[in-house]
C-alpha cells in the first residue's frame, strides 16, 4: 500500500509515490511518529531508487490510537494536510 500524490521536492521534481517507512510509537506518553518517504514514481521505488523527500508527521493525544496497523496508519495520512487529496494506490 501507498498513496499517489505529487508534492514539489528540493530537487525541483515532483515526488508522486509515497509510502510508510518508519514508525515509532510511544505506549506509554500515547504518541506515535510515522515518516513517510516520496519517490519520483512507483516504478523508481520498486527499482529501490533513493527516496527524494521525507515528510514526517506525529499523533498524540485524542489522534493516538495504540498499534494501528499500516493500512489505518495510511488512513490518517490522509487526514493531514499534506495529504488530504493523496489517493491509495
């Protein structure tokens, strides 16, 4: 699972593909921080090209729910701005 969305990079290149790539969660302070990294394409992560860009984003307090597992993790992704009108692919 990832999400398609194209979000300008440093490079001056658009980052289209963007998948999950480290979690960690908090148990006992009930946070989570998750990074997600982008790729020029699918086709560039599936050649394990270097990802472009990461975005990282955290969940505390009320948006903290223990051990969400990566599709719900997706799921939230797509609550952040950044990543409003990104789409599953």
């Amino acid at each position: 699972m990832a999400l398609s969305k194209s979000i300008q990079t440093e490079y001056q290149v658009p980052a289209t593909y963007w998948n999950i790539g480290w979690v960690q969660e908090d148990f006992k302070n009930k946070s989570v921080e998750v990074l997600v990294y982008g790729y020029a394409s699918k086709e560039a992560r599936d050649a394990d090209a270097q990802h472009m860009h990461s975005i990282r984003f955290g969940l505390q307090g009320d948006q903290y729910v223990a051990g969400q597992d990566r599709a719900a993790l997706y799921a939230t992704l797509k609550q952040q701005a950044d990543f409003t009108d990104a789409t599953d692919v």
